[in-house]
C-alpha cells in the first residue's frame, strides 16, 4: 500500500533528524570554536536516527519494542519511490550504528581531530542519509541518487586530510573508479528501463516476467549494473580501488567505508536481484527471471572475490591495506549466502552483516589507537604491542582478528557457520570447499598480525601505546558483544531471519 | 551431583577470570590460585570415578538445555565409558601441570589464565554430546595452545606455533564441512551426537566414505597419524614442559577420540570399509616410523615426540580390530600413554632446567648424581618399553592380541617393532643415566620435593595399573563393548536403523 505524503514525512524521521543534523552543525561550525561539541551533536544525531529507526518497525498501537522489530510496518513511500519494510529498517539499524562509531572514532582520532573538522561531521552524516536511502530505494532512479550522494560524500571524506598527498592520491582514485563504475551502472539501467518500460523494481519485475526482453539483453543490463554495485561492495573485478583508498583515508572514514558503505551496496544488490529480478518459490527459494543466470556469473564473482582478497592479503606489510583485502575477501564471504537463493542465504548474509560490522570497525579502532600514539601503520609498528603498554587493545585486536578469520567462541565463527550452513543445505559443496580453504589461507594472515603482537619482542623504537578512556571505552563497546555475540545469538538471528521480508507492493 | 560435568568444565574457566584479575606484581599468589582451581575439577573427576555406573552402556550424567532453538543446537553434555577415561585423565594431568609450571617468571599471569582456559577446552572437547558444542570447545582449545607454544615456547616458537594452529585449523575446517553434511542429512535436522549415531546410512557409501575420510583428516592431524603427523615434533620440542605434556597426554587423544566417537558411532559402515588402509595400515606405519625416527634423534625431547607417534599407532591398530581385546585396549592404551608419555615430557624438563641443554650426547651417568631422579626415568622408561608389570604391557598385548584376529600380518609387523622401541629407550636410557658422569654436572641436585610431586602420582598410576588394569577396563567395557556392535551391526545392515 502506498502510505501518502504525510506519512511518508513520519516514516522518513531517521533522515530528516540526519539531515536537519548535517546542516545545523555547518551553519553551528561558523561560529562554534570548540569542534567537538559539533561532533557530540552528530554523535546524538546518530543515537536520534537509530532510536527513530527503531521506532520505524514500531506500528504505534505496539509499544514493546521487540515486539516491534518483529512486526513492522510495511510500504510505499514518497510515490513509489522508497519502501519501508522489515529489510530497509535492518540495515537503517546497521548504518546508525556505524555512523555512530565512526563519529565516535573521530573524536579520538589525532588524523580528524585538526581544529577544524565541523563539516567533516556534516559529511559523515549526509553520507548516512544516502546510506539510509540505499536500504530503501525500490526504484532505479533513487537506487542512483542515493549511491552516488554515498559515493560523493565518501570521496570528499577519504580526501579530508587536504595537506597529505595519500590521502588526496586515494581521493582522486576513489573518484576516477567511482565515476567509470557509476557511468556504466547508469547505462546498464538505462538498458533495464529501456527493456521493462519503468524504473521500478516490481514493474520491472513483471514485465520480464511477461516476456518483454530476451534474456541476453537482460544479461547485459544485470552485468553493466552489477559494475556499480561490486564496485560499492569491492567485489572482484571491481575492487581495485578499495587499498589505496583504505589505506590514504583517515582511519575513522576506512572504517565507515568498510562496513557502511559495504552493508548499502549489499542491500541495494539484495533488493534489485531478489524481489526485482527473481521470483519467490516453496520453502524461501528463489528463482532468477527469464532465464537470466546471474546466480552463475556471482558464483564466479564470490569465488574470485575470497579468493583475490585473501591471497593479496598475505603479502601485506601495512596493515590497513590488509584490511582492505581483508574486507575484499569478507564481501566475497557475503556473496556466497547472496548466491544459493534462498531466504537462509540473506538471513545469513544480514546476521553476518552484524558481525562484520563489529569486528571489522573493531579492528579499525586498534589501528587508529596505534596511529595515534606512534603515527604508524605497518606491520613492524605492531611489533611486540601487548609488552610496550598496549595490552588491551592487543587482546581486543586478537579478539577481532580472530573473530574475522571465523574461530569461535566469537562472533565471526557464527556468521560464517550460518553462511556455509545455507551453502551446504543448498549442496553448493564446490563453493563450499573453496570458501573453507579460503578460511584456512586467511588464518595465516591474521595469525601473522596477532604473531606480531603477542609472540615477537618490541626492539625500541616503536613508541609506547597508550588507552586513553575515550577509545578505551569505544572498543569495549565492540568487543564484548563479539564475544558475547558467539556465545548466545539467538535474538539477533531472529531479527536477521524476520528482516528478509520484502514490500511487494 | 547435578550437573557435575558442567561445574568440571567451567571451574577452571572461573579460575582464569579470577587469575585475571589478581595483580600481575604477585606471581606467587597467581601460581597458587590457578593450582587451586584445577582441583576443584580433579576432586569431582575421582568421585566422578567412584560413582560412574560400569554396568550400563548408556550416556551418564548427561546436562542437556537448548541453546540455538532455530538450527536445533543444545548444550548437550555427559559421559560414557570411552569419555570418562579421558575425562579423568585430563583432570588429573592439569594439577599436576600447573605445579610443574611454577618455575614460569615471565608473563606468569597471562601463562596460567590460558593454561585454565585450555583445560576448559579440553574437557568440553570430551564431555559434549552436541556436535556443535563439540566443534566449539575443540576449537577454543586451539587459541590458548597457540599462544601458551608461542609467548612461552623455546627458540623456534613462532614458527612452531603457527604450524601447530594452520595443521589443527585445516583438519577442523573439514570436520565442519562433513559436519553440516551430516546435520542437513539427518531428519529431522539434529547436531545431537547420539541422535546422529548410524545416521550415516542416509548416504550412499560413496558419500559415506568421502565424510568418513574428512572427519578422518581432522582427527588424523591430532593423532597425529603419518602422514600429518610434521607439526608434532616442532610443537613439543619447542613447547615448554607443561604445554608438551597437555600436548601429548590429552591433545593426541582428542584425534582418536574424536575418530570412537564420531566415525565409529555415525558412520559404522564407512568405518568397517576404511579402516583397514586407514588405520590398520597407517597405524602399523607410525609404530614403525616412529620408533626409526625415535632411534635417529639426538635431541631427548623430540625422542620422546617421536615415540608418541610410534605409541600412537598401537591406538589406531587396536582401534581398527573390532574386537573387544583390540578396541578396549586402544581406549586402555590412550589412557596408558597419556601417564607414561607425560611422565617423559616431566623428566626431560627436570633435566633441562638443570642443564639447559637437551643434547642425548652431552650428558652421562646422571645416574651417580641423581639417584631418585634417575629411579623415575628407569621406571618412566621401561613402562614406555611395554615391560611386564607396567601399565603399557596390558594395553600393548590387549591391543596386539585383538588385532591378530583380523590383522594377522601387521600385528607381527607391529609386535616387531616392539624390538626398535626398546632399542631407543634403552640407549637413551644407557647414553644419559650410565655411562661416564660429565664434571659440569657433578653437581647437580637431584629432583626437589614439588618436581617429585608432580612425578609421583603418574608413577603409581603406571604401576597400579600395571598390576590391575581393570581400574580402567572396567569403566569403559560395556561402552566399547556397544559401540563395536554398532559398528559390526551398522555395516552388516547396510542401513542403520532410520
């Protein structure tokens, strides 16, 4: 049901306390001289848009908030333009929550901490908006926009260090790729629109269903639009851009880039190719329309992705570079509950998510405690870190790599164990065995990290690490439910498991 | 005794939170607080031992609470007879390691809160009746091993370390592959281990025999079986003393447990098809190639890894008999190995705290100077040697006789080797305890009243148990008794009961 205007004013609360946010603190940087309290603004921008997102899965005749999560409402918004829906609203949760630890991080971070970072927040939050929109976008048109204000907000952000060649180096690539991904993204739409006769998901979905285009035409369109969203989600071939960029952008925007804008991507690929260019079947299976086989060509791309990423991984000596392959590889991870068609595949793909999103900022977070007190980021920067004052973010970086490479009793073992579960129900044992001997060559790699850590000596001239309480308390605010996620799940798979609900109209 | 095995497990994971938090600056006080929680678990493990019913072949003890409703995943817990001898012994050998760790000086807090979380590990590993509990604890263990060889070890650690955690990781990555084959294959879906037992039979042998070898791999590494066997000598070489006794009294035994446990009891078909080449086979292998690369060490510590392998292999030879002698010896073998192996592993760390050194050729007659310790090692050694009157000889025989009735040619191959094991040990023995006593170490003071204690109980189990092995044939009969009939009547069937 299309909901109306003045509802769809309601349902938008998250973005228009993001917005009204953005744009009061560039208006507040001209005359507040003390930039951190523009940043504890955005910070409560952030906890506003999650609690309203929160208040989004609650109809108002249901007050208990769980029982909210459980059953939202669901619709058109904004003539047919956006939908509300039980799998917008989880990623709307992810993106506040990582729009909040970034401005969290940005606080404690020495690189944006510059005595004038007022409209670095702005950016933060505008970026979030168009993650926000990215969840939601049920038509071709805002699919676009709400990419390209993430995609523009990002380049600015990446190159926020104006005075460090990295980081404008980093900028300009990121934009280059950007651009080349986005044109052919808009051209392949353009080929969908020209095929279905609309820019709306469902209207495409029914004419392909009614025979409107050959299927290799529509193949082509699916390949051309998939450039723009691997792009977004670093998915091989189009993950070129992700190390430079990761490693020349300022720790907190990596960090922002490797969970938000990874997450949006996944949910604007998930809402095109499931209810837009799928059909529903018995039991939570899908099918793809018209004989179209993009399941077969994202196989590929998820087998090459794992594979890619973690093998450049290895030889890494930066160790913000390393997470970029890291995250390279993660994506592929993602894809493989993407590629088995089934609702156990995307609730495994949205339970992931989650945890991703706590190790992967996570180990962000000790990169940035490191940078700040000794200005480095390689591998040897690391050496020896729990003997020189840096225990505890060495035992919480121990934490998240190892719960990156899957080892349980953390959080990361469970999303993968739900991911290669739907992969086995699904009897895809090829992609099943290459994703193992993936998880085998990624332990090396982190392994290595933690070896550096723990197992070699300091030799003196690494500089000492110091907690301060600020950071301290940030990464205790990722690291126990890490823990606390791979000893008891159970509420979040739930909500994961009633998130895979899509608006059909 | 309600939920026993639980308060088992969890009171030494309590003790490292309470270790964490002592201050690092009194590593006296650290010592003896983690030597106090291991025996909170070792006392319930000998009421345990008294009260355990040896009559019935059923789970005892058993805690059983749903954890993940939605992929059926309990916290599902309990004991039987091929269990509950590990059980016991993993009790036991934590005390007795932790007091032999009390010569640790550097990062001591660190040392004993993981040593505490690796014994909740490894008893989880032998107490989960839930596959997935099972594949949880028995990775848990791997993270404080890495680190306890890598912080603490000897000069190669690091690279002894990491070996250790790829080797054990590979094998746990296909042991979660075959099991959510096994769990989608099941109906309705279970992880619950008894619930499983003969599903198997759902598969066609081809498939059965593909997730028998896969879990096989994982289980090989830990035995560890030729040829996966290469992360062992570097592992307990470079460990220090404790961490190479866990490794060899309780780690190797997780390899031929997990392999009653699980192939035996869900894929009796595939077990009877493979078990020839794959254990028999093998196993008469590693009795041999252990005890030839035992006979060409000249490093006392990586003689005593390399005989562990050779030990290892009357396991899986007794294992593959199907016979009541062959199958209760290996379990009684596992558990004999476990003392005698530990008891080597302590000895060889008296010495090298002594001498720094472990070089066969660099000492003799230590005999003159060190007469109880050397009173021990001739003890420890001839137990190793299989001599009558020692707990080792009943295993050795139990597990060649029952292995004659199926295996005539490998049990003389076997029993043959029996020469090479006694060719090591006993010029070992002869190179270090007789023979010329070197000047530097006429000096030397015998072992003082804390290594003797942790030397003695595992003496006396050697001995007791060499006079009346039945102290463990009775606790784990009627279990193994059951679990070779369902083998035998698994494969005769064809398909096993639905």
């Amino acid at each position: 049901m299309d909901l109306g205007n003045a509802a769809s004013v309601a349902y938008s609360a998250p973005e228009l306390i993001l917005i009204a946010a953005a744009i009061g603190i560039v208006a507040a940087d001209l005359v507040v001289s003390a930039k951190e309290q523009l940043g504890a603004v955005a910070l409560l921008a952030c906890a506003a848009a999650l609690v309203a997102a929160i208040g989004l899965r609650m109809p108002f005749s249901e007050r208990w908030i769980v029982q909210g999560l459980l059953h939202g409402a669901e619709g058109w918004l904004w003539s047919r333009m956006l939908v509300v829906d039980g799998f917008a609203v989880f990623f709307k949760l992810v993106f506040a929550l990582a729009a909040f630890v970034t401005i969290w991080m940005s606080l404690g971070s020495a690189e944006v901490q510059d005595g004038d970072e007022g409209e670095y927040y702005a950016l933060v939050l505008a970026s979030t908006v168009g993650l926000f929109y990215m969840a939601s976008a049920a038509n071709l048109l805002m699919a676009y926009l709400s990419l390209e204000l993430v995609s523009l907000t990002s380049y600015v952000l990446t190159g926020y260090r104006r005075h460090d060649r990295r980081s404008g180096e980093a900028a300009l690539k990121y934009l280059v790729y950007g651009g080349v991904a986005s044109a052919v993204m808009i051209y392949g739409m353009s080929w969908l629109y020209g095929l279905a006769g609309s820019l709306e998901y469902l209207k495409i979905h029914d004419a392909l269903t009614h025979g409107a285009a050959d299927p290799l035409t529509v193949f082509v369109a699916v390949v051309l639009v998939l450039a723009g969203f691997g792009f977004k989600i670093a998915a091989v071939p189009f993950h070129m851009w992700a190390p430079d960029v990761y490693e020349g952008a300022p720790i907190p925007v990596t960090a922002f880039l490797s969970v938000g804008s990874k997450a949006a991507g996944f949910a604007i690929l998930i809402r095109l190719f499931y209810p837009g260019l799928s059909e529903s079947g018995e039991g939570g299976a899908w099918a793809p329309l018209a004989g179209v086989d993009w399941p077969g060509l994202m196989l590929v791309v998820c087998m090459a992705t794992m594979t890619l990423g973690n093998l450049a991984a290895l030889g890494q000596r930066n160790v913000k570079r390393l997470l970029a392959y890291s995250s390279i590889a993660h994506a592929g991870y993602l894809l493989m509950g993407f590629v088995v068609l089934n609702d156990t595949g995307l609730r495994a793909v949205l339970f992931y998510l989650v945890t991703y999103y706590l190790m992967n900022l996570g180990a962000f977070v000790v990169v940035m405690v490191v940078a700040n007190a000794t200005g480095r980021e390689d591998m040897d920067g690391y050496r020896g870190l729990a003997w020189r004052g840096g225990a505890v973010p060495a035992v919480a970086m121990a934490i998240f790599l190892f719960s990156l490479a899957g080892i349980p009793p953390l959080a990361g073992f469970v999303g993968k164990f739900y991911l290669f579960a739907a992969v086995v129900e699904q009897r895809f044992y090829l992609l099943a065995l290459v994703g193992f001997a993936n998880t085998l060559v990624a332990l090396y790699y982190y392994a290595r990290l933690v070896r550096t850590m723990f197992l070699d000596q300091p030799r003196g001239d690494e500089g000492v690490v110091a907690l301060d309480a600020h950071n301290a308390f940030l990464l205790y605010f990722l690291t126990i439910p890490t823990i606390a996620l791979g000893l008891y799940w159970a509420p979040v798979i739930a909500l994961a498991e009633r998130s895979v609900r899509f608006f059909l109209g | 005794m309600d939920h026993v095995l639980t308060w088992m497990t969890f009171l030494p994971l309590l003790g490292a939170a309470v270790v964490l938090c002592l201050p690092s600056r009194r590593p006296g006080l650290i010592k003896r607080v983690a030597l106090l929680s291991t025996l909170p678990t070792f006392a319930l493990g000998v009421r345990l031992f008294a009260a355990f019913d040896r009559a019935t072949t059923a789970y005892q003890y058993v805690d059983r609470t749903p954890w993940i409703a939605s992929y059926a995943i309990d916290y599902f817990v309990g004991v039987d007879g091929v269990s509950i001898t590990m059980v016991l012994l993993t009790a036991l050998l934590c005390p007795l390691c932790v007091l032999a760790s009390f010569g640790i000086d550097k990062g001591v807090k660190g040392y004993f809160a993981l040593f505490l979380m690796l014994e909740t590990g490894m008893l989880g590993v032998f107490v989960a009746l839930d596959f997935f509990l099972f594949y949880v604890f028995w990775e848990v263990m791997l993270l404080p091993m890495y680190f306890l060889i890598g912080v603490w070890g000897g000069p190669r650690r690091e690279y002894a370390a990491i070996k250790f955690f790829l080797y054990t990781f590979a094998g746990s990555v296909l042991m979660l592959v075959a099991m959510l084959v096994l769990y989608f294959g099941a109906a309705p879906h279970t992880f619950a281990i008894p619930e499983l037992a003969g599903r198997g039979a759902v598969f066609d042998p081809r498939t059965q025999q593909l997730l028998w070898l896969a879990l096989f791999v994982a289980f090989a590494i830990k035995i560890p079986a030729f040829p996966f066997h290469t992360w062992l000598p570097d592992a307990h070489v470079e460990a220090p003393t404790a961490i190479s006794v866990i490794l060899a009294g309780v780690l190797l035994k997780m390899g031929t447990y997990g392999l009653l446990r699980i192939n035996y009891g869900i894929l009796p078909a595939a077990t009877l098809d493979l078990a020839f080449w794959s254990l028999a086979a093998l196993g008469t292998f590693n009795i041999v190639y252990g005890a030839l690369c035992a006979l060409a060490q000249t490093d006392l510590k990586k003689l005593v890894a390399y005989s562990s392998i050779s030990h290892m292999g009357y396991v899986m030879l007794g294992m593959a008999a199907f016979t009541p002698q062959g199958i209760n010896g290996a379990v009684l073998q596992m558990f004999n190995h476990g003392t005698i192996t530990a008891l080597l592993f302590l000895l060889v760390g008296v010495i090298y705290d002594r001498a720094h050194h472990r070089e066969i050729a660099g000492f003799g007659g230590l005999a003159g100077v060190m007469p109880v310790y050397t009173g021990v090692a001739a003890l420890a050694f001839f137990a190793a040697m299989g001599l009558p009157g020692l707990s080792a000889f009943i295993s050795e025989v139990l597990v060649l006789l029952g292995a004659w009735q199926r295996h005539p040619g490998l049990t003389i191959v076997a029993a043959s080797a029996i020469v090479l094991t006694a060719g090591y040990l006993l010029w070992t023995l002869q190179r270090v305890w007789l023979g010329r006593l070197d000047e530097r170490y006429a000096a030397l003071p015998d072992v003082d009243a804390r290594e003797l204690a942790t030397l003695l109980p595992l003496a006396a189990i050697v001995l007791a148990l060499g006079v009346y092995p039945h102290a463990v044939l009775d606790l784990i009969g009627a279990s193994l008794g059951h679990l070779n009939e369902l083998v035998r009547a698994g494969a005769a069937a064809g398909v096993a009961p639905r």
